[in-house]
C-alpha cells in the first residue's frame, strides 16, 4: 500500500510538473520570443502522449483569451457607436471645408505663378551675375599664364627655342602655381617636359646638321686657312727682302738704285694682291653657321644637361677626327689627294679652334691638345706610310711644301708642330733616294746616247756652248778651229746633272726653318751619295756591259778624270748658292774624287780583262801537232792574228787625241799597263798550254814550232807598240818561254844543273819542275817517233844515248824538285 501510494505520488507529481513545463512553453509562445525551436523541443522531448496533452493545454489558453476579448469589446462597443455617429455628422462640414479650401489653394496658385516667375528669373540673373564675375576674376588671374603659354608656342614655331625655354621657367614658376587648380594648367604641365624634350630633339637635330655641315666644309675651310698662311708667308717674304734692299740702300745706293724701284715695285704688288686676297678669301664663319652650336649649348646649359652636350660633341668631333685622319687608299698617287687629306685635317682644327675661344667650356686646350696629340700621331704614320710609295721626287717635293704649309697654318692655330718638320726630315731621304733613283735613269740615258769620241768643236762659239755647261780649262789649248776637246759629250750633260741635281736638293731644303749651315751640310751629303753610289755604280754598269769596246774604256777614263776636275767646282757651286764659306770648319767635302778613280780604276782593268779575254780566245783555236817531226817554217796563224789585232789596238791607244801634257801621260800609262798586262798574260797562257797536263807528249818538231810563235812574240815586243817602255822590259814578259825553250832547242842541260842556283846562270827563270814536266813529255814523245820510225834503224844507237841522257836528267831534276819541296 506504502508503494502504490508513492507511487501515486511520484505520479502526481510528474503531473504536476509536466503542467508546470505546458505552462512555461505556452508563456514564451505567448511572448514572442524567437527562436521556440527549444520550446517546442522541451515539449516534444518527454512522453509520446505529450504531444497531444500541450495540444489541449494549447486549446484551453485560446479559448480563455478569447472569452477575455469579447468581454472587452462588449465594454467599449458603445463609444464606438457614438464615435461613428459623431463622425457622419461632421463629414458634411468636411466637404464644405475641402472646397474652400481648395478653392482658395487654386486662387492664391494663380496669384503667386507671377511672383515665382519674376523671383526665378531674379535668382538667375544674380546667379548669372555671380558666375560672370567668378569667371572674370578666374580669367585675369589665368589669362597671363595663356599668353605665356601663348608665347611659348609662338617661340617655338619660330624656333626661338633659348627664349622659349625662359618662358616655360617663368610659366613653371610663376604663373602655373596660381592656377594649378584647372586641368588646363594640368595639361601645359604635363605637356612642358614634352616641350623641353622636342626642343632638346631639335637643338640635338640642328647639332647634328651642323657637324654634317662642317665634316661637308673641313676641306675649304682648310683649303682656305692654308691659302691664309700661304699668303702671310709671302708677304712677310717680300716685307724681309724689301727690309734686306733698305739695308743695303745705305752701303750701295747708286749702284742698287734701280734694284730698289723694282722690289718695292714688286712689293707693292704683293701687298696689293694680298688685299685682293683678303677681300676674296672667307672665313670659318662666313663658310659655316656656328649659331646651332650656341643655341645647343645654352640649351643644354638652360636645362642642366650642359654636361652631357660637352661629352656627346665631344665624341661625335672625335669620331669625325678619326673619319677625317683616315686617308684615301690611292692618295700617294697625286698631289691633289694629300692637299684634300691636309685640307681636311686643317678645317677640323681651325673650328675646334674657332670653338674654344667663342665658347666657355664646351672645348678646353687640353682637349684639342690631347685631339692634335692624337691626330698627329696618326698623321705622321699615315705620311710615313703613303710617301714611301711615291717615286717621283716631283710629288714627292710638292708633298713637303704641303707639310710646310699644313704646318705653318696650324701652328699659326697654336698647335705644336716640331714632329712634322722631324718627319720632313725622314722624308728628305726619302726624296733624295727618289732623285737618285731618276737621276740614275738620267745617267744612264747620257750613257747610253754618247759616242765616246771628243767632242768636236768647229769654231769658238761652240767652243764658249760647251764650256757654259762643263768648267774646261786648259791654257795650253790653241784657240784654233776646229778642233776636238778631250772629253766626251756625256762629260758636261753628267756635270750639269749633277748642279740640277743640287738644285732639286735645294729645293726640299727650303722653307724648313734650318740654317744656312745645316742646308749647306744637307746638299753636300746628298751630292756624295750622287756621285759615290749613283755615278758610280752607273759607272761600273758602263764599263761591264759588253758592248763597251777598249777605245770606249779609254775614253771614260779620260772622261772621269775631267769629271774629277770639276769637283772643286761643284764645291764652290754649293758654297755660291748656300753662302757658306768652305774653310768653315763643319764644312763637308765632296768625295768626287774617290768615285771617279774607283772608276778609272775598273776602267783600266776592264781594259786589261777584255784584251785577256781576247788572247784567249786567240789560244783556243790554236791547233799544235804536237807529235810533228819538224816545224813548218814559219809562225802559227793564229799566233799572227793575236799580234796584229794587238798592234792594232794599241795603234789605236796611241793615236787617241791627248791635247794636254796630263790626258797624254794618262793614255800613255794606261796603254803601256794593258801592253805588258796582255803580254804577260800571252805568255802565261803559252806557259800553261806547254804544261797543260791533258798534254801527255810533245815531239822536238812541235817544239820547234813552238819557239817560232815566241820568236814572233818578242818581235812584237820589240818593235815598241806603246811608246815609253824603257829597253827590253816588254820582252821580259816572255823571258821564261825564251828560256825554257832555249835550254830545249840547244838540249844544254848540263849547263843548266851545273849553274842552277847561281844568280848568274843562264837558265836562271827555268823551275825545275816546269823543266820536268816538259822533259817527260818530249821524252814520252821521243819514244812513240822511235817506235813508229824504224827505217832510220842506223840512228837507234843515238836515240837511245839520248833517251838515257834524259833519263839521267830527269832523276836530277827529281832530285830538285824534291830538295825545294822539302826545302820549303
């Protein structure tokens, strides 16, 4: 019972609570309250029949809340009543109110339309008034900077690009700050920069015309700084020669009076000239505008780039320098493409010169020096190079007063030029080797077209013709006509070679600013190596060729010597023209005389070459039997032959036209020389055909043929064919055949072995061993007769008393020959 009645009372009490729960959800249901998603969870969470239960309690609070609504609508119904019926009676007043109303609205409209429009109409033209002075006051405050910018438009389609940029200073600071606030003021500033750049764009482009435009000129603005310094050079010429008459006036007044008239005639002619040419002549400035140069400079200064306009003319003049010192491949070939190549270089210089001084720091000295430096350098290898392919001393001397002039002009400019006068000095050799070079070609032409015969004269003015070209002098000539002078007529064509020769060395000589002395020095030496290696080895060529006969010879011989004659007078040629003493004591002398006996010298033994070279070709067509039995009788023919062109030749030496003590004594010498000489070698060349070791035996028949070619050949040097040989001494040239010969004719050997040795033995120039070869010859010769002659059987017994005779003599003379080998 206890347990069903707690049981009953846990149950009551779940009731209770569960109705508890119900009221609380409805109460928040009640409130509003979002969400109910909890709410209605609590209820739905408990019993399956709980559902059902809060649906009833749910039923049960409408209906309570409805009962309350119609209790309270039951209390107010009648104010409500009375309310409506208070209302339907004043809606017939409203009506009457809305018409009048109304009415009213529409007549106060009509009255106040007029007012509205008068008012409109003032509040616009005040407004209207209001803008028109806002826009005014906007219009003077942007209007100075309209007409600056205005301006600045105008000044740049005029190009007045320095005065354009001092605008656009003054727009940016000063009239843009004040109406920075509109977007036209935001578009001038933007467009500014864009203005600077085009006129930055344009100066640049007129720079760039303007270097096209000087690189296009350099060569006339050089052609006419040279033609200047040309031109100031003469003058002041005429001014020291006019000078040099004023001085001499005093010393030689009546004398020179006429002289005098005609330089200052000349003078003034000069001076006249030189005004033509200083109206004719045009400047750097009047050939080129230089104002894009000045108006890019301010630019660039203006705009503070003054710095980067410096390095950029700077590199572009540079480049122009290295185009301007690069020659043309064939300019060696004339004149006029070293004026071009100089012509150039001297317009680039005179405007960075022209440049300097009107500009402040866009060119400084130290960068032309630094550029002339640079292009000297270049110059002078370029010179050095393209000169030495020139070789005619012609251009090769209007090249050097290219220079000269190239030089003055520049250093008339400022620029240091001592290194191309050095250079004109390399070049000097230069030229003197081309002039040796024609001159040897003048030489040997004279050469070639001379005769080498005297000269014939056939009356004094021919006489007085060819004594103005060559110095001849001779007292002892007989003023008779005609007649024949020694030398031949290349003698006064080489020595009026030579003075030209002098004068074309002279002519480089000038205008190189060194002293009369140091040019007295240069042509000296220049004439030396004329004479000692031109005419001289002109000279030898000469006397080598082959068609060069011995009368030839002999005439240049006496020509050189006349040649050596003339060097004193060379000497006081050069001293004339140079007006320097020759005691001084630097004074050079000419080494003419060293040349010509050089050449006399190979003259003389050319002589004595061409006459052995004819003996022997004499010998070679000798023919000997030399096993004959006996001699014909008589002299080989072509031994005869040798002596009667011998004979003849020096017929010829000696009938030579020797006008004067010295050309005879001269011929003279040298015939006798080439007389012994030939002799001497005749000899020899018999000699060494006797001992000739191809040549095994010679029969006494043969050599008694032999003795009578030696028979004739003292007999043609005895019968005196040059005159002047004193006794016998020609005959000495044969004296070692005679006696060797001699010792075999008379077969005297025992008279040769008992005196050898003895200065007064009659065999004394036989060698023993030239006597040995010989012997064994005949003695190989007298055996071979023996064998083929048997019918003389009676002389056998003789033949061979001989052969043992020479036997004996043969191990004597062995015997001597071993003795002076082992003696030596």
């Amino acid at each position: 019972m206890e347990r069903k009645s707690k049981s009953n009372l846990s149950e009551l009490y779940l009731e209770e609570n569960k109705d508890q729960i119900y009221e609380n959800a409805l109460a928040e249901i009640q409130s509003f309250e979002l969400p109910l998603g909890t709410t209605l969870r609590s209820v739905y969470d408990d019993q399956p029949n709980a559902h059902q239960k809060f649906m009833e309690k749910l039923d049960a609070c409408i209906r309570n809340h409805d009962r309350e609504i119609e209790k309270m609508c039951n209390f107010h119904h009648q104010g409500f009543v009375d309310a409506i019926t208070e209302l339907l009676k004043v809606r017939a007043d409203a009506e009457k109110l809305k018409v009048q109303v109304t009415d009213t609205n529409r007549r106060l409209q009509d009255a106040g339309k007029e007012v509205i429009a008068q008012t409109e109409e003032i509040i616009r033209c005040r407004v209207q008034q209001r803008n028109i002075t806002t826009v005014v006051e906007k219009l003077q405050l942007c209007l100075p900077a309209l007409e600056m910018y205005s301006k600045l438009k105008e000044q740049m389609s005029v190009k007045r690009y320095y005065s354009a940029l001092k605008t656009m200073e003054q727009l940016e600071n000063l009239y843009l700050p004040r109406v920075s606030q509109y977007r036209f003021c935001q578009i001038m500033i933007e467009n500014l920069p864009k203005l600077r750049e085009e006129i930055k764009e344009i100066s640049m482009s007129d720079l760039k015309d303007f270097l096209e435009s000087i690189r296009k000129h350099s060569d006339r603005i050089g052609e006419t700084a040279m033609k200047q310094a040309q031109q100031q050079k003469t003058f002041s010429t005429a001014l020291q020669k006019q000078n040099n008459v004023n001085y001499g006036r005093n010393m030689h007044l009546g004398r020179n009076r006429i002289l005098e008239s005609k330089n200052e005639i000349t003078l003034k002619r000069t001076f006249e000239d030189e005004d033509e040419h200083e109206e004719e002549v045009l400047t750097a400035q009047d050939l080129v505008d230089f104002s894009p140069v000045y108006r890019c400079l301010h630019i660039y200064s203006v705009l503070g780039d003054g710095e980067i306009f410096e390095n950029y003319y700077r590199k572009q003049r540079r480049k122009q320098a290295r185009l301007v010192l690069q020659p043309q491949s064939s300019m060696h070939e004339t004149v006029e493409g070293y004026r071009r190549y100089f012509s150039q270089i001297v317009g680039f210089f005179v405007v960075e010169d022209h440049i300097l001084h009107v500009t402040q720091g866009l060119v400084t000295r130290t960068y032309t020096d630094e550029l002339w430096n640079m292009a000297l350098s270049k110059i002078i290898a370029v010179l050095r190079t393209h000169s030495s392919y020139c070789s005619d001393p012609d251009l090769v001397l209007e090249l050097k007063n290219l220079i000269v002039v190239f030089a003055d002009t520049l250093q008339g400019y400022g620029f240091p030029v001592n290194r191309l006068f050095d250079l004109l000095f390399e070049i000097r050799d230069q030229y003197n080797e081309t002039l040796l070079k024609k001159w040897s070609v003048l030489f040997r032409d004279i050469f070639e077209a001379d005769n080498y015969s005297p000269i014939p004269v056939a009356n004094e003015e021919e006489y007085r013709i060819v004594i103005s070209k060559f110095p001849f002098q001779d007292a002892e000539l007989d003023k008779s006509f005609p007649k024949k002078l020694p030398m031949s007529q290349s003698v006064p064509q080489i020595y009026m070679q030579v003075k030209e020769f002098i004068y074309a060395s002279l002519k480089f000589s000038e205008s190189l600013h060194r002293s009369s002395t140091e040019i007295d020095d240069m042509l000296r030496k220049s004439t030396n190596l004329l004479l000692t290696r031109t005419l001289s080895s002109c000279l030898q060529n000469l006397i080598k060729k082959p068609h060069i006969g011995l009368t030839e010879l002999v005439q240049i011989i006496i020509n050189t010597t006349h040649l050596e004659q003339a060097c004193k007078y060379l000497e006081d040629f050069i001293s004339n023209i140079t007006n320097i003493s020759q005691l001084t004591v630097h004074t050079a002398r000419l080494y003419g005389l060293s040349t010509f006996k050089d050449a006399r010298h190979a003259a003389e033994g050319e002589i004595y070459t061409k006459l052995n070279q004819k003996i022997d070709e004499f010998i070679q067509i000798a023919d000997y039997d030399w096993t004959m039995s006996e001699s014909d009788g008589r002299a080989s023919g072509y031994l005869m032959d040798l002596i009667n062109f011998l004979r003849s030749t020096f017929q010829v030496f000696t009938h030579l036209p020797n006008n004067n003590n010295d050309h005879a004594a001269m011929s003279g010498k040298v015939a006798q020389t080439a007389c012994m000489s030939a002799c001497q070698h005749l000899s020899m060349s018999l000699m060494q055909m006797l001992l000739d070791s191809e040549l095994k035996q010679i029969s006494m028949g043969a050599i008694q043929q032999f003795n009578l070619d030696v028979i004739q050949c003292e007999l043609f040097a005895s019968s005196e064919p040059v005159p002047g040989f004193q006794g016998d001494t020609l005959q000495l040239a044969f004296i070692d055949l005679r006696q060797l010969l001699d010792l075999f004719m008379v077969w005297d050997w025992s008279t040769y072995l008992a005196d050898y040795g003895q200065a007064t033995s009659k065999y004394l120039r036989v060698n023993p061993s030239t006597a040995l070869t010989l012997l064994e010859k005949v003695h190989r010769g007298m055996k071979d007769s023996s064998k083929k002659n048997n019918i003389f059987a009676q002389f056998r017994k003789n033949d061979r008393d001989k052969q043992k005779l020479i036997e004996t003599v043969v191990k004597q003379l062995r015997s001597l020959v071993n003795g002076m080998s082992q003696h030596t």
